[in-house]
C-alpha cells in the first residue's frame, strides 16, 4: 500500500492515457523512488473489475520483460491506484509510430534492437502463457503496451484485460469482445473464443510492425493494403500465417519460429 500523500497526483507528468485510467509518473519513499501510478478515471463497474483483474493477476508476476507491480491504493477519496516501476524508454508505439506522424518520438531502431525487442516480447508471453501456476492470456498485446528500458529490454504492461484460463490451448467464450482492432484473432473477433492463442496472433501483428514499420490498419493507404495481415499474406501470396506455439522459445530461434509462412490449408495456432 502507498501512503495518500503521494496519490496527489495532480501536478505529475502525465505518461499516457487510456479509455479507463491515466498514468503519471512520480516519485516515492524516503529515496524518492521513481514509480508510474495508474490511477482508474472511471468509478463504474467494468473499472473497478479491470482494477481487480489487474491488480491481481500483475502482483502474480515476476518476470525480466514484464513490468513488476510495486503497490497499489483503494482510497474512497482519492481512488483507485496501482503503482509500478517506471520504465524509462517509453513505449514500443512512440519509437514504431509517432515519429512518422511529427509528433516527438524515438529515433528508429535498428534491427539488432527490433530482434532483441521481438525475442523479449516473446518470453514475457511465453512465461505468461507457461510459466505461472495458471495461463494467462494479456488479451491486449500491442506496441503501446509494451515499454522498453533504457538499454532496450521490452517489458509487457497492462494487465486491465488480462484474464486466468484453466490451461493453454483451451479457449473459453467472452460474451463482449475487448482489446484493439487490428491485432483481435479471427476466432476471438468473430465467436468470442478467448485462449493462449489470442496472444500469439496478437504477437504475430507486433513482429510483423516490426519488420514493416506499418500499423496493423492504415485507411490511408491503397486498395489492399490497410489490413497489415493482409497485405503481407498478398505480398507473399500465402493463405495464412502460421504463428506458431510458443512454448518452447529460445532466444535464438523466436522470430524464425513465431513467424514461419505456410503456403495454404493450415490454420494458425
Ligand atoms: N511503468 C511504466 N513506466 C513508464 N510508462 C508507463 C508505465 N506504465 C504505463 N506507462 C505509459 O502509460 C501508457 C498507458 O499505460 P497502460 O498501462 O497501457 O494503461 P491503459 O490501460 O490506459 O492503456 C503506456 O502506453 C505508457 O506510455
Ligand atoms: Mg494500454
């Protein structure tokens, strides 16, 4: 728990924004630690579940590419707040995106950083999916919810939709479809079929950003060319991409592994 006082979080920077919560960046105890603080805007239901899911599922954490809790807060005056370690080197979509559009962000990273990028999103899902006493699936895996350190080690964040299933490879049914257009798997965008696999579809996208520098749909661009998965699976004239388990990742083998293109007739998974 964290003492009221520096929930007081009115003249902190800002460091992103959100449809539910915002997170500033602040500092606290007696060496006046850095910490990003999560406060939920919202006072309605879903929040308050997003809140709990949250808080219980990162505290169940603990992992090199994901972003370690450090506290939280239940105020009745001030809120809801989860406190957590600050991540230095913004996120994964200021250093892809933002530059492309004038807004001030990253330098482009090259592609030693992309791959090291790539194999520690891959670990963080992989150590999500298998190495915890329970699956579980993040359901929101996307370049603004990965950050990246000083030395460019990724580290998943966002737990809000984050969500325990009784095993990998065994989907469950959501009757409300949440997450971000664009990296939704087809069978969790169409039936509501929510497992592990959810992420790995989610992961394929990000790797395919990566390798492209392109979001996942871009109205601007040509006829064909807005849906990322698409326009690679044209390019390249596959029926699907295989993204396959995860399991097993080594550094070494992750991005030839994850992204292996078959010609037809397979599904991904
Ligand atoms: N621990 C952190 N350190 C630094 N920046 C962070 C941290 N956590 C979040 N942020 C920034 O805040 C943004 C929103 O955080 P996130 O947890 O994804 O909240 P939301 O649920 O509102 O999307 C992130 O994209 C990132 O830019
Ligand atoms: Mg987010």
């Amino acid at each position: 728990m964290f003492e009221r006082a520096i929930l007081k979080v009115a003249h902190y920077k800002v460091l992103g924004r959100g449809a539910l919560s915002c997170v500033f960046r602040g500092r606290v105890g007696f060496l006046r630690t850095t910490v990003a603080i999560k406060r939920l805007d919202k006072e309605d239901k879903e929040s308050s579940k997003a809140f709990c899911r949250e808080l219980m599922i990162a505290s169940s954490l603990h992992n090199p590419n994901i972003v370690p809790l450090v506290g939280f807060c239940i105020d009745p005056e001030e809120g809801l707040f989860l406190v957590y370690k600050y991540v230095s080197g913004g996120s994964l979509e200021r250093y892809l995106h933002e530059r492309k559009r004038g807004v001030k962000g990253g330098p482009s990273l090259p592609w030693s950083v992309r791959y090291k990028v790539a194999v520690g999103i891959g670990e963080a899902i992989g150590y999500l999916h298998n190495g915890t006493d329970r699956c579980v699936v993040h359901r929101d895996i996307k370049p603004s919810n990965i950050l990246l350190s000083s030395n460019k080690t990724p580290k998943v964040c966002d737990f809000g939709l984050a969500t325990w299933t009784p095993a990998p490879s065994i989907p469950f049914l959501c009757k409300t479809v949440k997450g971000t257009f664009g990296y939704l798997a087809p069978e969790y965008f169409q039936h509501g079929k929510v497992s592990d696999k959810t992420d790995v579809y989610a992961f394929g996208v990000v790797l395919l950003e990566l390798i492209s520098g392109r979001k996942p749909i871009e109205a601007k661009r040509g006829p064909g060319e807005e849906n990322l998965v698409v326009w690679v699976c044209q390019c390249f004239n596959f029926d699907l991409i295989i993204f396959s388990s995860i399991k097993f990742l080594t550094v070494e083998s992750v991005v030839p592994y994850c992204l292996t293109v078959k010609k037809s007739g397979s599904r991904y998974g």
